[in-house]
C-alpha cells in the first residue's frame, strides 16, 4: 500500500483525526526499515530519529543485542505467572537496585509508564494511609487512570473526568510557598513530579527548587514520586536523573528505554516505606502481565548495555559535541532560537515564536530528521539524542539543523 491509501484506511479502522493531524503538517510518516538511529518511511525516506518515541528508543532500533536476547529468551520463557517469582524477574529487580539510590529496597514491574504512576500513587496512598497526590501542571504522566488525573485539566475535562481537588491537587511548578501550603494539611500522600519536563521543551529546573520541593515533600511525611519515564535511563549521563539534581525520592518510576524499544516494559523501585503495602500483603496490587519473564529478559539486557562504561563515556562525548554545536547555533540564529536547554543527551530548543516548534519541526522533516514540538509549549523543541548515537550523525543533525533554522528565519523575516 502506498503512504496515502495506509493514511486514508487508518482514518476509518485506527483514528480518524490523528493521521490527518500529520499529514496537514506534511510529516505523514509510515517506518518502514529501521537500524540504530534511523529509519526509512514506507516512501523511502531516511530520517535520523531526534524524537526516540519519548526515549523508547535510547538504545536504537532493532538493537541486536536486545533482539537477540529476545530470541534467547523465547527458548526457554513467555508471559510467566505473575503469581510465582522466577530467576529472570529476581535478576532484573537486582539489576535496577544496584543502578538505584543504595536506600531503595524492592522493585515492581509493569507494561507501561502510566501504569507504573498508577501503581506508585497506589503504593503512596498505602503507606501514607492519605489520599492527596500533589503534581504539576506542566508535566505529563501517562493517559492511564491515576496517571491521566494527575495530569492536565485540559484532557481531564476533555474526557468528563471530574477530579475533586482534595484528592489530585495540580499546582505549578516553581511555586514553593503553595507547595508547603498544602503539605501543611498533612493529607498530602504523595508529591508526583518530573524533575525535568518534556511538556515545556525541557526547561531547566532550578536544582534548589528541586531539592526544596523534596525537603518539604518528606517534612510533612508526604511520599517523594520520581517520575524519570522519560529522563532517567542514562539520558542526564547519570543512570537516573535525581542523581544529577542531588535528591533523594522515595520511588523512582522508569519506563519506554527499559523496553529496549521492543518489549513494553516499566517498574516502580521503592523504599522501605513506600513498599508498606508488599510488606502487609503482597497480593493487593497484581497484573497478569505485570514482570512477565519476555520483557524481563529484554530489560535485563536494556539495563546491562545502558550501564555499560563505554555507553556512559559516549553520553559525555555527546553531551560536549551537542553542547557546543548548539552553542554555535544560537549564536548564529539569535533572533529566532534565542536559548536551548541541556543536560546529557536531553535537549530543548527555544524559539522565539509562539508556534516555532512546529515551523522547525516541519523545516527539520523536510531535510530528515524527526523531532517534535513540546506538548504544552509549541514555541519549544524537543531534541533527544540516543545513547549510544555515534558522533558523526550527532554531527549531521546539527548541520541540518543549521539549515533547518535558516529557513525558520526567513518564513519568520528573521
């Protein structure tokens, strides 16, 4: 089937807005072929992929390691029984202890990262024996139920999904002062938070914020949820993000990398109070998919490359090479990305129009590479390099980039 006919026909079996959506913006892809950090459309176009599905795709495409463990796998496991231990669930809760704060003591494991909020919200409201759950405004943390109500009122009221304040509390971030407002009640079971958010294009947080939002979090006897889905993973060039900003939560949930982008997979690693409800009766929170032994094995072997030396000192490279490059780039197109954000591999291109992510975002598929705007915040660019990306096409998203900003300008008259 051609591009077209593959659009038209998902209009009336799979969504019928959403395709049209892309094609108006003339980004209708369809992947077709797909190797480490690019991927050819049913067109035959080839695109560097500057988005990796959220960080689903921080090892690559179709990482051999991860396929052939995979492959391994399915000699000896399937689904499992979420009712029974096994060797393989046992080696990957050991294997994301080690990564963790040495404070962390039990690991659950699900399919997906809204499924894992839902879960740590769960698992707060347990061992808090309170209901509140304070997030953030700016964040997103899944479509899934808790997840979905800790979000945006845009989606909640879009889905008639009334969400009594006293239960889910949304506040912006940076707002210390309403923060201990509320914590003072001491109702609060948890506070929900993405250290860095992709919703507003990755904008740095303030590491005193952070690390006073967590203080308060733990002076009223409120739970600490690290939602790092989308952050953690190595992408800061730490394992996990709450190392770079010195905290120390009381959950961290991670998700999409932990799939090698081939077998959904997510987990909740918890304290000793957070894991109060396992400790009373483990059998309170089940899924039948939930640690299922296929997905262990791709997460182990997600989890042993990501740790490697040698995937850690290539984040650093990264890290400069983009560093410096973005440096040169704002400074030679001011007038319409006037800053950029970074840390590791995350990075966030500001630009100077309200819409100018999206420009960008078309300007860059044009010349082949896939990035996208930021949710909440079309005037900014989310830019995710991989893991294990090599510097030469490193280097080649930053000369398209160049040519992609140049023709933002003069659209603009910049």
């Amino acid at each position: 089937m051609e591009t077209s006919e593959i659009y038209e026909e998902a209009k009336q079996v799979w969504n019928p807005t959403k395709p049209e959506y892309w094609e108006n913006l003339g980004i209708n892809i369809v992947l077709d072929k797909r190797a480490g950090y690019e991927f050819w459309t049913k067109d035959g176009k080839r695109v560097i992929n500057m988005h990796l599905n959220g960080g689903v795709y921080n090892l690559g495409h179709r990482n051999k390691e991860i396929i052939q463990a995979l492959i391994e796998g399915t000699e000896k496991y399937d689904a499992g029984n979420h009712y029974f231990p096994s060797e393989v669930k046992n080696e990957l809760c050991k294997r994301l202890l080690a990564t963790a704060p040495k404070y962390m003591k039990y690991v659950y494991m699900n399919n997906g990262g809204g499924e894992s909020i839902d879960s740590a919200i769960k698992f707060a409201r347990y061992a808090t024996k309170r209901t509140r759950v304070i997030s953030m405004l700016e964040d997103f943390h899944g479509a899934t139920g808790f997840a979905f109500m800790s979000g945006s009122d845009l989606w909640t009221d879009y889905f008639y999904t009334p969400v009594r304040e006293e239960d889910f509390t949304r506040i912006h971030r940076n707002d210390l002062e309403t923060l201990e407002t509320i914590l003072k009640k001491e109702d609060t079971a948890c506070v929900l938070m993405e250290i860095i958010t992709a919703g507003t294009g990755f904008q740095m947080p303030d590491k005193e914020y952070i690390q006073k939002a967590v203080e308060l979090c733990h002076k009223y006897g409120a739970v600490f949820i690290d939602d790092e889905v989308q952050v953690g993973l190595m992408r800061t060039g730490k394992m996990w993000c709450c190392e770079s900003y010195e905290i120390e939560p009381d959950m961290i949930v991670t998700g999409k990398g932990l799939s090698g982008g081939i077998y959904p997979m997510s987990a909740v690693i918890m304290n000793e109070k957070a894991s109060a409800w396992m400790q009373e009766d483990g059998s309170t929170h089940l899924s039948s998919f939930s640690a299922c032994e296929l997905g262990c094995v791709v997460a182990n072997k997600a989890v042993e490359i990501t740790t490697r030396t040698s995937t850690g000192e290539n984040v650093r490279k990264l890290e400069k090479l983009y560093h410096d490059g973005l440096t040169e780039l704002q400074q030679k197109h001011n007038s319409f990305m006037p800053e950029f954000y970074q840390i590791g591999v995350i990075m966030g291109l500001q630009t100077s129009e309200p819409e100018g992510a999206v420009t960008l975002m078309q300007e860059l598929y044009k010349r082949g590479v896939w990035a996208i705007r930021s949710g909440w915040n079309h005037s900014a660019l989310q830019f995710k390099a991989g893991l294990l990306m090599d510097e030469k096409l490193a280097q080649e998203t930053l000369n398209i980039l160049d040519d992609a900003l140049t023709a933002c300008k003069k659209i603009y008259n910049k």
